[in-house]
C-alpha cells in the first residue's frame, strides 16, 4: 500500500475529477503577509559600529543578495555567533548534517 492510498488521495482519473470538481476558490480572504522591514525593527534598539569600507560593502551585498537589509544581515551573524557560544544547547538535526556534510575528508 502506497503512502498516498490511506490518506485518501484519488487513485483513478474519475476520482481526481470528483475531487477537483469539489473544490473552491475564495478569493476574499487575503492571505497574510510577512511583517515588513519596518513592522521586524519595532521595538528594536539601534547601536553604531565602525566597519572598513570593503567590509561594509561585502555586508550590503550579502544582504541585497538575501533580498534583506544590512542590519538585519548583521544581526542575524550576531545571533548566530552568540548561539554558537552555548554548546550546551541544542541544535536541529538539520543544522548538524548540513555542516557536518560540508566537512572535506581529512583521510
């Protein structure tokens, strides 16, 4: 038995036009949107560093890449770097395999 047979998927042609003729498009529902820039920097405090030019630049090209702002680039490595500080938490497993994987062999 398939993984799709005991969730009640269509498994004929008639089914899946049964299926598709049931449902229903609402399109007055807006969906929600992700906060804006603005809305993720209330309640935020602001604190000035210096960078060398070509640093600052690396970040805002980073961060233009990742379609975010530089700020939140740099606070995003700064909450990165600071749970890296506290082995004692855990990670997901996700995160674990996706750097072990990135490891070269040493043998």
């Amino acid at each position: 038995m398939s993984d799709h047979e005991d969730q009640g998927y269509p498994r004929t042609p008639e089914d899946a036009t049964a299926f598709l003729g049931g449902l229903t498009f609402d399109d007055t529902a807006a969906p929600p949107l992700p906060p804006t820039a603005d809305e993720i920097e209330t309640g935020m405090v602001t604190t000035s560093l210096k960078l060398p030019a070509e640093l600052r630049d690396r970040v805002r090209e980073t961060a233009a890449e990742h379609c975010i702002t530089a700020s939140m680039l740099i606070r995003q490595y700064i909450e990165m770097g600071l749970a890296a500080e506290q082995p004692e938490r855990m990670i997901p497993l996700s995160d674990a395999i996706r750097v072990l994987s990135s490891l070269r062999d040493t043998a």
